[in-house]
C-alpha cells in the first residue's frame, strides 16, 4: 500500500545560531548545555538542534528539528 501525507500548516524557524531564532519557542522546551549545544524536549526526548536545522512547532503544539534536507523536500512556503 501506498500513503500521502495529509498537507498540514505549520510554523518553522531555520536555527542560525542566534536566540531570536528561538524566540518563539516557550520556556523548558530548549536548553543549552555546558559546551553550547542546543537541545530540545520532544515528544520522543531530548533532541540536539544543530545550526541550519529547522525548528518546526507540529500541528499539536509539540516541537521538534528537522534536518535542512528533509524540511526542504516535505515542506514548501504557504502564501497566505
């Protein structure tokens, strides 16, 4: 069998290394540790979120990265 993914809207920020860039994401969800490496709890854990990655809020509310990549080839602009 063979699946499409519903198309769902959601809210994302490339992380480019600066904290405006996670501004949006509410306190306890993100924490650097002692070498500076951002991590973020999501529903399967904690997460590492490297420079260039996209943190993107789910259809529930729940956080997670994504890999430029993958956001690249799954997700496209919404113009309205």
């Amino acid at each position: 069998m063979r699946f499409r993914k519903k198309p769902v809207v959601v809210e994302a920020r490339q992380w480019t290394g600066c904290l405006d860039d996670v501004a949006h994401v509410p306190a306890g969800i993100l924490k650097f540790d002692t070498h500076g490496a951002l991590f973020i709890k999501t529903l399967e854990g904690a997460m590492v979120v490297n420079v260039d990655d996209w943190i993107i809020r789910g259809v529930k509310g729940e956080f997670y990265p994504c890999k430029p990549d993958i956001f690249e080839a799954t997700y496209e602009p919404v113009t309205s």
